[in-house]
C-alpha cells in the first residue's frame, strides 16, 4: 500500500516540512502501519518522486529503498490519487 508522509522536517528546498511517498508492501491499511511504526524507530519503504513534464502530467518515478525515522512523522495518509495521478 502506497502512503503521503509528512514528516516533521524541513525539505531539501527550503519548504518548512518534508514530504514522502513511499510503498510499504508490509502494511495493508493505515491502522497496520500506525502498529508498524509505533513499534520501530525505523521503517523500510519503497520510495517514489513526482516528476512533472512540460505541458503533460506527471508521472511516479521509483526511486528505490529508503529508512524513514518514525519520530519525525507527523502525518500519513494513504496515496491515492496525488496531484491527479493514479500511483
């Protein structure tokens, strides 16, 4: 199941929080990742940047594995349909 983290960080691009998209295969809904990351310190996930293109939507773009520190999380949603795009 793919979710939008919002973590409770500055973003690479001066933005005041940082956000995530990530695909955790491990969890099935939100309340099995609020178990999995009340557990951990730290989740593994498979990451994915929005790419935008000139004049054509965007698209997902797989960006492999990443660490996600769950005292940094400051909210999750499931991804659905971001910015118009199916992911």
């Amino acid at each position: 199941m793919r979710f939008l983290f919002t973590m409770n960080m500055p973003a690479n691009k001066g933005g005041p929080v940082h956000q995530i998209i990530a695909e955790m295969n491990q969890c099935t809904s939100l309340g099995s990742l609020c178990l999995l990351i009340n557990e951990r310190n730290f989740v593994m996930a498979e990451e994915y940047y929005y790419v935008r293109h000139r004049d054509e939507p965007g698209e997902y773009v797989y960006q492999g594995l990443i660490l996600i520190n769950t005292e940094h999380i400051g909210k999750v949603k499931e991804a659905k349909d971001l910015k118009g795009v199916n992911i």
